[in-house]
C-alpha cells in the first residue's frame, strides 16, 4: 500500500511539472512548442540582444569634402556614421557620403572622449541628441500654401524614427533594425505569421484627428521593384482612408478617401529612396488608426522604411 501511494505521489509531481512547462511554452500554429516571440526583431546581421534598442547616432562630417545631399535643414547629409546601442554594441552604417550595410566595430577600434564624442580612426564622430527626422526629411506644403519662417515641426506620432519603440502597434509585423538611410535608422517591417497577412495589418497608431483640420502623413521608404506599399487610416463608420504606393514610381491609387476630403499626394526620390507625402483633411474629430506596410498578402512581403509622420499642415504652412 505505502508503495503505490508513493508511485501516485511521484506521478502527481512528474505531471505537474509537465504542466508547468507547457505553460511556459506556447503551441505556435504548426502545432509545435516555441517560445513566445512578440514578432520584433534586432539588426538582422547582428546577434543577440546588444542590437536592439533606439541606437544613438554618432556623425562625423568633412567641412572641406561635404557630402552633396543636403537633409531638410539644409545641411549635408553626414560623411560616415556609426550607431551605439544601448548594450554598448557599435555599428558603422555610412561611410564616404553612403549608407551601407552595418559593419560590427570591435570596442578597440573607438573611443569615447570626455565631451561625449567618438574617436574612430583618428576622425571626431558627434552626436546630437536633439536631432530628429526633420532634419533629413520634412513634408513640403501642398499647392497653394507657402513654408513659414522657420517652423517648429512636430510629429503627432510618437517614436518617428524608432520603429521598435512601444509607441508603435505591430500586427504580428517582424521589425528589424536595417542601418541607416540618409541618416537615419531604417527598419525593414515583414509579413511573417500567417495568420495576419491582410494587408491592413500594419504599422500603427491613433491620434487624434480634428474635424476640418488639413494634415499630412509622411514617410521614407527604400524604392522596391516588387512591393508595394498600402496606406491606412480608418475608424469604423466614420474614416476609411486607403491608398496603395508603387515602390518604383510613387504613383498614388486610392483604394478609398471615405471621411477626408482635400486628399492629394507627392512622392520624390531622396539617397536613391522615396520620399511620399498624403494630404488630406479629416471630416469628423476622430482617433482615427493611422499607419502603413506592404501590400503583399504572403509570408515574406516587407517594407524598408522610416520617418513616418504626421503634421498638421498649418503648424508649417500658410495660409
């Protein structure tokens, strides 16, 4: 008797510990166990976890060899660039007025001196803090209105340039920090779950709209012979905003303009990428859901991209 009581005891542990693994393990859609994977990735050529988070730029420019690309506030475009992460992790990402594809730096190869800069093979790298993606790209104002003086640019979305940040909804999106275009941090934002490949699955957020209020959406992506990019802003019954982009061309076709009125768009080629610009005015005052992805309906569609903002166009335009 002692011994098939201590047989059920065992069977009882061996069952509950079971249970405690399962738990631990999520059933993905094939049927198999894996890990929980919340669908944000690092730098694809990187390992680990010493590439994710927001990278802090370091730009080295040659005043006498200035790069011949301007960004939106007139200056040239970096000479060479190199990315921190947060882990410590050092990348270069430009080099002789390029982007190119990250190279991993060795902690021998550079330093950090006491105002803050980076030494790498003998040239002062600099960063700015305050920097953001308006220095590099910045939405015109649409036909019939003129650029104020000096404006003070704010995005109405948060996290433009920081795509694995909190502020930004996935979708079961994969995002994955790419290096730099004109500057900037790229990431390349794929279809990778089967189970959400329609294409409104996007990028997103929802700030608040303002009836008869002009805005513009903008963004930066990488030119693509495949892909397409579909825009979305909607809100049930009240906005339902769809435009699709060729990634070749530019070229605009609206799917839908339910709840805007005024929509227009311009796309024009910046560092050999498109930069694409959507006017529109919102009809009603609405949290409306506002963001982008590919087009592509399949395991693998992706997107390159960066700078996604939103402006209201009489904080930088008038009249």
């Amino acid at each position: 008797m002692v011994i098939v009581k201590k047989k059920a005891s065992i069977l009882i542990l061996v069952s509950f510990l079971l249970t405690l693994y399962f738990q631990s393990c999520g059933l993905d859609r094939s049927g198999n166990f894996s890990q929980t994977n919340n669908a944000v990735s690092s730098v694809e050529s990187g390992n680990g976890d010493g590439y994710t988070g927001k990278p802090t730029p370091y730009d080295f420019r040659n005043l006498t060899q200035a790069c011949v690309e301007n960004g939106a506030n007139g200056k040239p475009l970096p000479n060479e660039q190199i990315f921190i992460f947060p882990s410590g992790v050092a990348q270069l990402v430009r080099q002789n007025c390029m982007d190119i594809s990250p190279i991993l730096l060795d902690s021998s190869q550079y330093s950090v001196v006491a105002s803050g800069s980076l030494i790498y093979k003998n040239r002062t790298f600099v960063t700015n803090l305050s920097a953001t993606a308006f220095d590099v790209v910045a939405a015109s104002c649409p036909v019939g209105k003129t650029l104020l003086a000096n404006p003070n640019r704010t995005s109405l979305v948060n996290s433009p340039i920081d795509l694995l940040s909190i502020d930004w909804a996935r979708d079961q999106l994969q995002v994955k920090l790419q290096g730099s275009l004109a500057s900037l941090p790229v990431y390349k934002v794929e279809r990778v779950d089967p189970y959400f490949l329609e294409s409104w699955h996007r990028m997103n957020q929802s700030p608040y709209f303002v009836a008869g209020q002009d805005y513009v959406f903008s963004f930066f992506v990488k030119m693509d012979a495949t892909e397409k990019m579909m825009f979305t802003s909607y809100y049930s019954a009240v906005q339902d905003l769809r435009i699709e982009f060729d990634l070749l061309t530019g070229a605009a076709n609206v799917n839908s303009s339910m709840g805007v009125s005024n929509l227009t768009t311009k796309s024009q080629v910046i560092s050999g990428a498109l930069y694409i610009n959507i006017y529109f005015r919102s009809n009603s005052s609405v949290n409306a859901n506002i963001g982008l992805a590919s087009s592509g309906q399949f395991i693998g569609s992706f997107v390159t991209m960066t700078a996604l903002q939103l402006e209201k166009i009489s904080n930088f335009c008038s009249p």
